[in-house]
C-alpha cells in the first residue's frame, strides 16, 4: 500500500525525537539525546514521521511500504522482523535521482547490534571494505539508508547519524564523532565515499612546498617570490586600483561594511577585529536604490594566522555541502599583511600578477607545474595563485 504524502505539522514535529548517543561522563555509560518534544500522542507512524523529517534536509516522494516495491534493494539489508524492525518503507529522492529506504524499530541498541554483526560478518567473509563507507543514519526509532552520495551529504546536515561498525574506519578531525549504543562501533556526520564525492577530508595531506626537491611542481624554481605589502588602506588601495579592483565607490564606515548581498558574500562576517583586521574598507555599489554590485574588501590584516584560521574555517563549512565552494562565497588573497575578499574570478587573476596569494584548504589541493603553492600560516591549507579557469600572467 502507498502512504499518502504527509505535510509537516507542528504536532507531528513536536512528537518526533531524534537520538544521538553520547557517552554520560558521570555515569559512564550511554545515553539518548532526545529532541525536546513531550506530545507523544500523534496518530501518525513511525515512517511518516521519518518521512516529514527527512525531507527537512532531502527529497522524499512517493513513499511506500509494499514488500515488491522495485525501489527496494535486492540485496536484503535487513527486514521487518530482524533487529526490532517494526516497518521498512521506500521513498525517491528525485533530485539526485535516488532512493531512500526508510527502517522504523522499536530497539535501537537491537537496531545497532545487527548491524553490527552484518559488518563483521562480512568482514570475516573476505569482504574487508564492508561498512567503510557506510550510509546507515539512525535515529531514536528509525534508521534510512540512501543510495545516492548526495543525498547522504544532505542527511549528515541533519541530526541524524552515520552508524559506522568497521574496525578501520576513521572520522576525520573537524567532524562529529559520537558513541553508539554498541562497543566497537561510532556514529558521525562524515559521509566516507570511496569517489571521494562524500565529506572533504580536512586531514588529507597537503603538498605545499615541494622543499628540498628542485622542479618539484607547484613550486618556482627560484623560491617564493614574495608576497605585497602596504602601510595603510590608502597605500593598499593605490595598489589594487584602478586595473585589478574598482574602487571608485570606496567606503570604511561600519554602516557600509555591514551590507550584505546574496551576490557578494564577504569572507569576513560581522566585526571585523575579532578576525585579526585592524582596519577594512570596502569597493563597489553596495546597494540602496538599486541592487549591490562590483562589491570586493580590502584588509589591513594585524594577526595573519587568526584571520586564516577563521577563513580556513569558514570555508571547511562551505565545502561540507557539495565539495565545491559558493560561486558567490568571497575567497581570501592574501599579502604579507594585507588580504582582498573577491568572489570575482576576473579581479583574482590580477591580484595574482601582483603577486597576491589566495588561501586554499581544499583536501588534496594540487597545483601543475609554474604555479605557486606555499605554506598557509595555518595547517592543511596553502597559498596559491592557481585556480582553474583563471588565467595568471606569466603562466
């Protein structure tokens, strides 16, 4: 039988609680923490309730619980019956072209102990891979396994969990990592995946200098040529204008640098001190009577590291979606102690012949030869006047 397509209702979301197990300190044993409802008493099912939450983060039509659906896996992973499962039902995820498998039971450590099980089983089997890239996401009375990658990173947002049972499997730093409700196992929002088209792994090792190896790509035979530098934003200005950044329309006044446009997204949000910037103006129209355009900043950087550490930061949490950066997300060039925001490929290139380097912590991040790749003042990062599309003079 198909379910009808429900619509989320505060009832129904107020009755819905999540779990993610997190060991209790004092205690020393595990844990539910729960969402804060207390209605209980909605006439809607597990699955739909499932359902409503799951298309908060992902697309989730035409539900259904007909065992000869041919949307469910043929390969069984478990069924209603095994591990307290109480329903299993199937949903499309028709943005990414997918199918998501929906698990409600009535135990979740019964839930976590037959996965498990499954895992080692596997694994004992030959199969040593099994479980690394798991797409398990369980909650306090559900689980949901999608087939798609990306549906997978759009879950992770959520509080849903990876329940991960493979002995070998790591969760990289910069992500969640909790305890199951069963030894030897861990939950987390990281989305392994083997294409490497899941979460970015900010602990790749990154290949910034090439030292002590002559042609090493990425690196100018010469060493690094320098980075500029100003005295003051007038100085910096004088720099970047005209030919590189439009400053005609030039402003340092708090009401100014507060604009914000969906088009132009600084790097730098809020009071810009707490960044490591002594002072900050900003180039362009930044709106009024008609739509911001043309808008770039420019920084008199007093603490380099920390503005590079709050940048490195901020664009971690952006490449957590999709991998890729917002086209419309600023990116940092740096100088010695002075940085320009821009999202404008155009206005990078030219920072670049000034010898401007842009702030890239993207994992495996690689250079061809002749491009400059150096060391960023904070790890797993680099500095780098290569980007793929934007020409450099002298490349």
């Amino acid at each position: 039988m198909h379910l009808k397509r429900i619509i989320a209702t505060t009832a129904a979301l107020a009755s819905f609680s999540l779990i993610t197990a997190c060991e209790d300190s004092d205690a020393g044993r595990t844990t539910a923490a729960t969402d804060p409802s207390t209605d209980s008493g909605a006439d809607t099912s597990t699955l739909e309730r499932a359902q409503v939450y799951v298309q908060r983060y992902a697309s989730c039509e035409r539900m259904s619980t007909d065992e000869s659906d041919s949307r469910l896996p043929l390969s069984e992973f478990t069924a209603v019956g095994k591990w307290s499962v109480t329903e299993r039902g199937v949903c499309s995820d028709r943005v990414q072209d997918g199918e998501i498998v929906l698990y409600a039971f009535s135990d979740p450590k019964a839930f976590q102990e037959g996965y498990k099980k499954r895992v080692l089983a596997k694994i004992a089997s030959g199969d040593r891979d099994y479980g690394l890239f798991s797409r398990v996401f369980v909650g306090k009375d559900f689980a949901v396994t999608p087939t798609e990658t990306k549906t997978a990173l759009k879950l992770s947002r959520s509080d849903l969990r990876i329940l991960t049972c493979n002995p070998t499997a790591v969760v990289p730093e910069g992500y969640k990592r909790e305890k199951a409700a069963v030894e030897g196992c861990v939950l987390s929002d990281f989305v392994a995946s083997e294409g490497g088209e899941g979460s970015p792994n900010f602990e790749s090792p990154q290949d910034p200098a090439g030292e002590g190896e002559s042609g090493k790509p990425g690196q100018p035979p010469a060493g690094s040529l320098g980075l500029p530098r100003a005295g003051s934003l007038a100085e910096l200005k004088r720099l970047v204008h005209p030919h590189t950044v439009d400053c005609t329309t030039y402003s340092t006044a708090p009401a100014a640098l507060a604009v914000e446009s969906i088009d132009y997204q600084p790097v730098i949000t809020g009071a810009h001190r707490p960044w490591g910037v002594e002072e900050r103006a900003i180039c362009g129209e930044p709106g009024g009577a008609q739509r911001a355009h043309n808008l770039n900043w420019l920084d008199m950087v007093s603490d380099m590291e920390l503005l590079q550490s709050r940048a490195k930061a901020a664009q971690q949490e952006d490449l957590k979606d999709d991998n890729r950066l917002k086209a419309t997300a600023s990116r940092l060039l740096v100088g010695e102690n002075i940085a320009v925001e821009t999202n404008d490929p155009s206005i990078r290139g030219g920072l670049y012949q000034l010898q401007f380097l842009s702030l890239n912590c993207e994992p495996g991040f690689s250079a061809p030869a002749g491009y400059r790749v150096e060391k960023a003042s904070v790890e797993d990062c680099v500095l780098t006047n290569y980007e793929p599309g934007v020409e450099v003079g002298g490349q």
